[in-house]
C-alpha cells in the first residue's frame, strides 16, 4: 500500500499573518501516519485544503476562524502554518461562511466564500479573493454571473491546472442560488460560474432549473478531468422530509456534466439514492442536511466528486464519496463511473463491516497515479458512539474495495465541544494529494473547549 502521511489541518484565530520555516513534514517507514500537531487556538470549522501546483511544499487551508472566513498558509509541506489572513469586506456585505481555496496552474491561489448584505440578511453574494503568494492578497470582487438580489449558498471553488485542457486556468465556482425576487427562500436553482481570465469577468450557466421550495438542489463539488470537462454533483432534496425538506428522508445525490467550458450542462442524472441521518430526538431539524445521532448538530451529505487523470489501468474513472443512514449508523460509501458518468456501480463501503458506528463528512480526492484517497470522521472506539476521530482508507484498484482504514489520531472530539454550544461543527472536511502523501484536513475539538484544527508533523 502507498504511504499515507495525513495532515489535521489547523486554523489560527489571529488576524495578521506570518510565514514560518521547517523541514517538510515526514514520517517513515511508509505508510505511516504523521502525529498531529496543534496550530489553531479556537473558532476553526470547515476545511478546505489546496498545495501549490507550481511549488507543492506551499498549501492553504480555508477555514471559518474566529476573525470570519479566510485562509491560512504553509510553505513548508504542512509542518508550519502562518496566522489568518481573514476575508474583506466590500459594499455592504460581509464574508461569513464557508471559504474554499485553490491554485491555477501558474501557482495563483484564490479563495471564494458565502458574503451577506449588512442590511438585508435575506440578500448576499460570492465573494473572491486571489494571491499569488499566499499571503498577500488582492481586494475582493464578486462573481459577478451569481446576482447580488439572490441568496446563494454554498459555494465551490474548482480550478482546471490540467495542462492537456483546452480550458486550462478556466476558474468554476458552483452554488445554489435562492431566489428573493418576489419573497426569499421561494425557488432554488443550481448555476456553475466560469470564468476565462482569472475572475476579471464571468459567466454563469444553469445546471438544473428553477424549482419551488421547498424542493431544492443543495451542496454541490465539481472535479475536472485532463480533457477539461467538467463534472458536478449535489443532492437533490423532494420535499419529503420531517420539515419539508431533505431532512431526515431521502436524498438524489445527481450529476451532470459540461464539455464546453461550463458554458451548457448535460441533462442531470442519478446517481444514487441516500437516506440521511435523523439524529434521535431533539435532533436539529437541519433542513437540507441530516443530523448527527446523539446531537444536534446539522451535517451535510456533500457527494465529494473526484477523476482519475493519470495513464493508469483506471484512467478516467469518476468516484464519488457520501454518507448513507444504514437504519442503525452512517456509513460512507463510494460509487464509480468507468463510462463519464453514464452508469454508475453499487456503493463501497470505505470501513469494513465490523465498524458500526457514525462515519460522516468524507472526503475524497485522486492522486496523480491514480490512488483514490477517502478521509472522513470516524465514532467507531467510542462505545457511547458520541466522540470521533479522523481517519483515511486508499483505494489501488479504481473503487473495487478500500484497504487499511488508519486512525489519523488517537484523540478524541466531542462534537458537543465545537465552541457554539454543540449546533455547529462545520459543513465539510478536506484532503488533497502531494505525491505519494494524502494531506487530510477536519476540525479537532480534543481540547475540550472549541473546535480547532492540528497539522501532522
């Protein structure tokens, strides 16, 4: 098996920024897990992670800190990580939520994020910053294809740094719009952003059609293949659950994808069908998301989506990474494509049928060789099924099965701890291929007081 050395990615809550310097971050004799170290001090949920594609020892981690949404940067392969550089604020709206980062295939990184109007909480946008250090950035602007008079929620950033595409540094921010022009939260639709020349302009194209609420197509993740299509998916909520929404029912997880750019989509498809958790009693009535077994804290069933680009025997494969509610635990599971998307296999479960407790918020992601790497959040030795862990598994024979499952820490979070009184840990982890070496990002609450974030090392 290849080595995994995995990275808690960490989140400072400061508002100024400074490099440090160290040896890269290493572990031997491979596989081997890197031993955390802590970075943040509180404040630290999500965890969006991106290294450099010019210099792969410089990476960023987007995160939601105490100074709001921003990110944080290592030059170091993962060892060090400087303070926040926090999200600014422009017109009348402010960053709030949900940062993701990235690199184009000239080492400029950026980062994206949910902004609201200061004077009407029913109206915001999609802000975006860019760098190209890390540390210095440039003021925001707005992508401008997503309108300032519809609410849109949460938003992913996609760079194409495939040097064969024909749209190579293209820029694709997904998001689900909800429309305020008649009265907010009464349709939503999902539309792909693109832009050609480094957010200087936009475009913005429809993925699937305006529909009421409150039927909706919530959080969606791209990935791009060598040729420069475009794959997207989300889940698709019909209105049936306990609050008329997605909660604590079924959800389409679907996929579409474009050939051209993102300037046209192809027809949506399903891919798979999920239940999502319920959460017991007293549960968070989550709306589009479910709720994790023994609080009341809401968690997305975000279907990670990533390609094969290598010359392998699985060259182009697409998989996909989500929860289910088996009826007793969420497990995580992968589905895959060998034709592009046009037939899907049956679900792989990522641990192996002896563990039965809540796995949740995976992520996915393939190296340049073709490994699939799978990381998620794991409750399996905690017999009160309440406080997690982090763990990973790989994949070497394109999504047939997944190997070791390795324990990324030995301490344990409990949820109850995020820092919001129990409500909110987050929306997504992250991880993100170096080689051989799969970084894995989460938020760590081991401290007892508020959710953080910790660098292996």
């Amino acid at each position: 098996m290849r080595a995994i050395c995995i990275s808690l990615l960490a989140f400072l809550a400061l508002s100024s920024f400074s490099w440090s310097q160290s040896a890269p971050l290493s572990c031997s004799p491979a596989p081997c897990v890197l031993p955390p170290t802590q970075v943040s001090q509180s404040g630290a949920t999500d965890a969006s992670i991106s290294a450099s594609t010019t210099s792969p020892t410089s990476m960023l981690v987007g995160a939601d800190a105490s100074c709001g949404p921003g990110s944080f940067g290592s030059t170091d392969g993962g060892a060090t990580w400087g303070n926040p550089v926090c999200m600014r604020s422009m017109y009348i709206y402010s960053p709030y939520i949900n940062p993701v980062v990235g690199y184009d295939q000239k080492g400029t990184a950026y980062i994206i994020g949910d902004y609201g109007n200061n004077d009407n909480v029913f109206l915001g946008l999609i802000g975006f910053q860019k760098s190209s250090d890390g540390s210095s950035w440039n003021a925001p602007a707005r992508v401008t294809a997503l309108s300032p008079y519809i609410l849109p929620d949460a938003p992913w950033l996609t760079i194409d740094t495939n040097p064969t595409s024909p749209h190579a540094n293209n820029l694709y921010v997904s998001a689900t719009q909800f429309s305020c022009t008649l009265s907010c939260y009464n349709a939503t639709q999902l539309l792909v952003a693109h832009s050609t020349d480094g957010g200087t302009t936009w475009k913005g194209s429809a993925v699937t059609p305006w529909q009421k609420l409150p039927a909706a197509d919530e959080d969606s993740n791209m990935t791009i293949g060598g040729d420069g299509t475009v794959y997207v998916t989300w889940i698709h909520c019909p209105a049936t659950g306990s609050t008329s929404d997605c909660n604590n029912s079924t959800g389409y997880i679907e996929f579409s994808k474009s050939t051209d750019g993102g300037n046209t989509w192809s027809n949506p498809r399903v891919i798979e069908v999920v239940t999502l958790a319920t959460g017991g009693p007293g549960g968070c009535s989550c709306g589009y998301n479910g709720t994790l077994p023994n609080t009341k804290e809401p968690v997305r069933s975000t279907a990670v989506i990533g390609v094969d680009n290598s010359t392998g025997p699985n060259a182009g494969n697409l998989y996909v990474a989500m929860y289910n509610w088996t009826g007793t635990y969420m497990q995580v599971q992968v589905v895959r494509s060998k034709d592009g998307g046009t037939t899907w296999s049956k679900p792989v479960p990522v641990a192996p049928s002896t563990a039965t407790h809540d796995q949740f918020f995976p992520w996915l992601s393939v190296s340049a060789t073709g490994v699939v790497g799978v990381s998620w959040l794991d409750r399996r030795n905690d017999p009160a099924n309440l406080s997690y862990q982090a763990f990973a598994a790989v994949s070497t024979n394109g999504g047939a099965s997944f190997g070791t499952n390795w324990e990324l820490t030995s301490a344990f979070s409990n949820p109850n701890n995020d820092g919001s009184g129990g409500t909110y840990m987050g929306d997504y982890t992250g991880n993100t291929w170096v080689g051989n070496t799969l970084y894995a990002a989460w938020m760590d609450t081991s401290n007892g007081v508020s959710s953080q974030d910790v660098v292996g090392g």
